[in-house]
C-alpha cells in the first residue's frame, strides 16, 4: 500500500527572509515541496483544528499584534486568510484550540497575558477575556511575567498558563465569558515554565522549563484544576555547561514516550513514562544537526519527528521507532527560513 503524503506547516520569524506560514510534504522518509502558503508577519506558533477545516497562527501587523485565521485546502495545502484579531503592542507566542474550534486562547510573553477568544466557522472574534500575571522571578530574565502558553485541561472545563517569568502554572475556570484563577502551581525559582502536555490518561502533565532546562513531572487533580510536583528530571547531560534554553516538549499518542528539545545543546532528549506513576526515566539525546531547535513535532502516524532548527533556517527529520522510542536521523538540512513551530494535518 501505496504511504499517503502527509502535509504539514511551519510559523517562523519574518525578521530574515522569511514571508510567512510555509507548506510542506512528508512521504517516503522525505520531506518536499516546501513552499510559502500564506504571507503574514511573525506567526511564530500556530495550532490547527481537529477537522482540518482551519489553521490559526499568532500574528504581527506593525505596532500590533494577535491572532488570525486561514481556511485550509486539505488536497493543495494551500491557505486563505479568513480573520484577524488585532490588540496594540507585542503579539502573542501561542496560540490553541479547544476541539471544536469554539473556543481560541493565546499568551503572550512580553505582555504576560492570556487572551480567550471565541471562533465561529473559523472567524475569530474580539477577545472575550483578557488576563494580566504579575510578579517576577530571580533570574535576569524573570524581571516580570511572560506568558509562553496557554491551552486546556484534556476534559476542558479548566484553561492553563504558564509563565515563565513568575514561575507559575497558574489553572483558570472560564466562568461567563471569563478567565478566574482556579489554582496555581509554583515551581522552582528561576525555572522558567515554558511549555505543557497532558498524559493522554488525563491524570499527568509534563511542562519544559525553559531557564533550568528540565522536565517536570506533574499529577493533576481533575475535580478540583490542581496540579502537584512529583519530579524533575534534567534534559541535558550533567556535564554540559554552555548555555541552553528548554524548547518544546511533545508526548507520543500512547503515552508512553516524551520528547523534549534543547537549545544550545541542540538536541531532543527521550524520556520513557512509568505508565504507573507517572514518571520519567532518559533515554537519550539525539542531535538536531542544526542551530537553536525551537520545536518539532511528531507526525499523524507517530513513525516520524520533525525538529526545526530557528538559527540555522533548517528542518531535520528523524525516523522513530515506536517501541523504544529512539529517533534516527534520514534527512537533513531542509531549508526553511527562521523556523519556529511545526504543525501537520490531522489523519481523519
């Protein structure tokens, strides 16, 4: 049987030779066809609806910034502008989606904000809710919130941000068309909380942190939007002493695998889930074979993970075995300019 071609996108930064949100395809251990699909500024991070119907992207259009909206032509890859959602000042650095495609959350990282929206059809409307973090954290980075994500809880009757600046996975009830803090989860100082995701059980969370580069192991308490610390594993080796800064953490469909990207160390660290507890043991770190990994992504199938490399303008893709979880490198160096985010088409 002939393997389906897969289609997926990658946001990046504008400020180089970039144009915008590009296309590309991934078939037989290759990726071709790389292409601009839409022309916007910055959409470093964008998410994709569960139907395939619409891609939402963060967005920067001179002294503004927010979210816009594409239709997706599922045969061609190709992109058409659909909405916008302007606010002033710096745009967000995520963006998601409840499954629906009802329900839009953004944060933004040099305003410390999450933004809710509601979507119809795809069309965004004007933000519904917009919450402000405040505090700061002991590391010069840390002198006040930034926001680097914000998503749902797995059953999502809860939202989550987390902020790297205040060190804070902080839980919000949407009540009335608002965010209210539920909880909040305060992790080591200096950390930096970047990124979140959910055991597929629904009873774990596992967040990259991005100043002390490690992962840490959550328990979630579903009834009452808690969450508490059970560990922290490093993602780097204990001997390695240049700079680097936690990226993008990723967890197989099966729950049995976390993937984990290192910037600096250039590389992905593999980490097995004890399906009892919850917890993490290393596996091993595979080079990203290019400059500054801010994020891949596992494809529909889970047999391939693709890495963009920001600094060095490049995608690398690796096999991965299923079983161990191990990656092998089968193509290197796929020119796309100032990577950020990589996302695919889901498999109906």
């Amino acid at each position: 049987m002939k393997e389906k071609k897969l289609i997926g996108y990658v946001g990046t930064y504008t400020n180089g030779d970039s144009e915008g949100i590009y296309s590309f395809q991934l078939a037989a251990n290759e990726i071709t066809d790389v292409k601009v699909a839409a022309a916007l500024e910055n959409p470093t991070y964008i998410t994709i609806s569960a139907d395939n119907q619409f891609l939402y992207s963060v967005i920067k259009k001179g002294e503004d910034g927010g979210i816009a909206s594409y239709k997706i032509n599922e045969n061609s890859g190709e992109l058409h502008a659909i909405s916008t959602q302007l606010s002033a000042g710096s745009p967000p650095c995520h963006v998601s989606l409840d499954d629906r495609a009802e329900s839009v959350l953004s944060a933004n990282y040099h305003k410390g904000t999450i933004d809710y929206y509601s979507s119809k059809g795809g069309i965004v409307e004007p933000a519904l809710s917009t919450v402000e973090h405040h505090g700061s954290g002991p590391h010069t980075r840390q002198e006040k919130p930034h926001t680097h994500y914000a998503g749902f809880t797995p059953d999502e009757k809860y939202t989550i941000a987390v902020d790297l600046g205040i060190d804070q996975i902080i839980v919000y009830e949407l009540i009335h068309n608002q965010l209210i803090e539920k909880s909040v989860l305060n992790t080591a100082p200096g950390s930096g909380p970047r990124h979140l995701v959910f055991h597929p059980n629904g009873q774990w969370a596992y967040v990259m942190t991005e100043l002390s580069s490690e992962v840490i192991s959550l328990k979630y308490d579903k009834d009452n939007g808690r969450f508490t610390q059970i560990q922290a594993i490093s993602s780097i080796p204990a001997d390695f002493s240049k700079n680097n800064q936690g990226s993008a953490i990723h967890i197989s469909s099966d729950g049995r695998f976390i993937y984990a990207g290192n910037r600096g160390h250039d590389s992905i660290a593999v980490f097995a889930v004890d399906q009892q507890t919850g917890l993490l043991s290393f596996i091993e770190h595979t080079s990203t074979y290019g400059n500054w990994p801010r994020d891949f992504v596992l494809d529909p199938s889970e047999n391939y993970l693709v890495a963009s490399n920001q600094n060095s303008s490049s995608l690398t893709l690796y096999r991965r075995n299923c079983e161990t979880g191990k990656l092998s490198v089968i193509q290197k160096d796929v020119k796309v300019p100032n990577p950020v985010c990589v996302k695919f088409l889901n498999l109906l």
